[in-house]
C-alpha cells in the first residue's frame, strides 16, 4: 500500500511539473485562436502590435475631443464651404450630428455623449453629458487622415465604459487608437484590440457617413454641427495635409510615407474605397464608380448587395437587395431616384422604398468603411474589389504575417 502511495505521489508531481513547464508553450497555441475580427488570429494581431511605427508625437500629441460642443447649421455655415467634406452620425432619437473633416484632421478622435433627454439641446452652443451617466450614450467618431479612414464605435472597452486617445503610433499607415479603461491598443481601421488584455476584441462599430457640407445642411437643417470652439489653438479653416477640395496635395499623390505589409496597383494607393466586411469576405467599392454609375448592383460571394449614390450630399450607401423571402432584386436608376426591375417601385437613396408595391420597406443597410484604397488592401489582401473591370494586379507584399 506504502509504494502505491509513493507511485501515486510520484505521479502527481510529474503531471504538475509537466504542466508548469508547458505552460508557455500552452498559452503561446491559445494565442494562434480567431479573435472577433474575421480573418485575425491572435498571432497576427501581436504580429501587429510588435511592428508598430512610432511617429514621435506620444500618446496624446494628437489631442482627442472629450468633451465637443456644438452649434447649429446655420451657425456653423458662416465659416464653412459648400464642398467641404463632412462625416455624418444618425443617432437614436433622429439626432443628427456633422463631424467637419477641417475639424477632425486636427484631432482624430472624438469622444461624444449623447443629450441626456429634453432641455440638453437648448442653447447655441452647449457641451456633451456626463460620460459615466449611461454608457448607452457614449461613442467614439475617429478620422485618419495618412489613410482617410473614418470608423465609429460605442464608447465600450469590452464590457466597460471608456474613452480613447490616439496612442501615437501607426499600423500600415493607419491611426493606432488606445483605451483609458485598459491601456489597450486598438487598430482604428479594424477596431480591433492588438495589445493589452482585450487584445482580439472587437468594438461595436456604427455607421458613419462621408458627405459634403452643402448637401448636409439642406437635407439636415436641424443638425448639430461640432464646433470650433475646442479649447485648443488650431487653424480649423485648413488642412495640414492639403485638400481634398483640389488637386496636388497628399490627398491624391502616390506617395506612402510609412511602412505597408503589400501593396496592390489595381486601383490608385489613395483611391477612395467602401471597405466591405461580411463574414470573412472582404471587398472595396471604388466611391467615383458609384458617382459615375448612380447606382451598381454588386455581389460578395454570395452575398447582393447595391450601391447608391447620393447626388446632393455626394453620399455613397451600400445595401442588402435580397429579400427576407429570399427574392433578389435588382435595381437601375430612373428619373433622379431608383426603381427595383422586380416590381418597379421606386426607392430612395436612403434605401427606402416610397412608391409602389414595396413602399414601406426598407433595405437593410451594410456597414461599410470609408479608406483609402493602400490601406484597406494591406490589412485585407484577399479583398475583391468591387464595381470596376477586372485588371491585372500587381502585388507587393511586405513580410509573412500569421494570418
């Protein structure tokens, strides 16, 4: 019975011993698991986080809006153009707020709380609640500019209230965002946790539009318009980086100042591109081919989708045309707004239908990134882009990443 026991204790600590010394080796597989981005393991997103560029700024050196203040349309008019760009956020409620890309440039990121209730908007000018009331309330608006991606997120660290700041450092070109909560690091583009202890987790991301300025205070004369009054010493009537109001400037060149992991010549680096994510299918609509087509009847692998453009706020939403019966409709434009061939109602480019068998129904929308088009790629190399002809492609890629 004594050498049963001696035998048994015996394999017990060998088990334990073992165990401790695979630890590392344990946690190192855990680490190669998805994370909530589709296509990312948690190798690639430390794969990230260790090749970051540091662009000397610090965390911070861009300074976040914590607390925006707001004025109305017409106010806000006197001292904007008509082809200015503008990002747009429809919020719960109809509230309608404008973020000027004049505006955001110089700061990034915009930590945003919603009117408590009745009474909060009255005033000219007035500042946002309490970021601790409701966390419901709280988002985050980000613009960057190396790579002209506008996201937008609630305002939550994993299951936790938080606000964000720009850390100071780059992914392919792209803003790297960290949370106050965690001290995390978060691609913008991905809004996806690389560093710190949610790293593999996803923000809840919402819908932000690209639009211009003359277009938005017609269709929103009621619109709260972020305000110049910041707090901080900024020249908001230029961009430092040019315009995308003319040509010749950053916005339109072919130079890329930091480091890509590849790079794909079929379109320009700095085209404009819808970044589509649906499951682990990536695409890239070229913006100027919905301009030129007014609307484009697309497909993702499986999925159908259509493209439509907003001629008066030079808008660009996508949309899902098959039917919760499992009809896919196709659609062309007719007389400045769109008809389905299936029916012929006519809908709007808000995706409504409001004339015809289908009035009433609405096409669920489909989130979609504004980028440049050498960004999107290098963090989706296996997109499919969207709306143009099929071209030989050149690809260039940086180093293995463990996808």
């Amino acid at each position: 019975m004594k050498k049963n026991y001696i035998h048994v204790s015996f394999f017990l600590l060998c088990f334990c011993l073992f165990h401790y010394a695979a630890g590392p080796t344990g946690a190192t597989a855990a680490e190669s698991r998805a994370s909530d981005a589709p296509g990312y393991s948690f190798d690639a997103l430390r794969f990230m986080a260790d090749r970051l560029t540091r662009t000397g700024l610090g965390r911070d050196g861009i300074a976040p809006l914590n607390k925006p203040r707001y004025v109305r349309v017409a106010d806000a008019g006197l001292s904007m153009d008509d082809r200015e760009p503008v990002f747009v956020m429809h919020y719960p409620g109809g509230l309608v707020r404008v973020y000027p890309q004049y505006l955001m440039v110089w700061h990034e990121v915009i930590n945003d709380t919603l009117p408590r209730g009745p009474g909060e908007n009255s005033g000219t000018i007035y500042s946002g609640g309490n970021m601790a009331e409701d966390p419901s309330n709280n988002y985050t608006i980000t613009y960057s500019p190396l790579t002209g991606t506008v996201t937008a997120f609630r305002s939550m660290a994993g299951r936790y209230p938080s606000t964000f700041g720009n850390e100071g450092a780059l992914y392919n070109g792209n803003t790297i965002l960290y949370d106050r909560f965690s001290g995390g690091l978060w691609s913008q583009l991905l809004a996806v946790c690389i560093e710190g202890p949610l790293r593999g987790k996803r923000l809840e991301r919402v819908p932000v539009y690209w639009a211009r300025w003359g277009g938005v205070k017609n269709r929103f004369p009621e619109a709260e318009v972020l305000s110049r009054s910041t707090g901080h010493k900024r020249n908001y009537g230029r961009d430092p980086y040019g315009s995308y109001l003319r040509s010749g400037s950053y916005y339109d060149d072919a130079n890329i100042f930091y480091p890509v992991t590849a790079q794909n010549t079929k379109l320009p680096a700095k085209e404009r591109i819808l970044g589509l994510e649906i499951a682990e299918l990536y695409g890239a609509l070229a913006v100027d081919s919905v301009r030129q087509n007014k609307i484009l009847n697309l497909s993702l692998g499986l999925n159908r989708l259509v493209a439509i453009y907003d001629e008066e706020l030079d808008r660009v939403r996508v949309f899902n045309r098959k039917m919760s019966d499992g009809t896919i409709y196709e659609f062309r434009e007719f007389e400045k707004n769109f008809v389905d061939t299936n029916t012929m109602s006519r809908w709007n480019s808000d995706g409504e239908c409001f004339y015809g068998r289908m009035r009433g129904y609405r096409l669920e929308p489909v989130l979609a990134i504004d980028s440049m088009w050498y960004a999107w790629f290098a963090f989706h190399q296996d997109t499919q882009i969207l709306g143009v002809e099929e071209k030989k492609q050149e690809i260039r890629r940086g180093p293995n990443i463990p996808y």
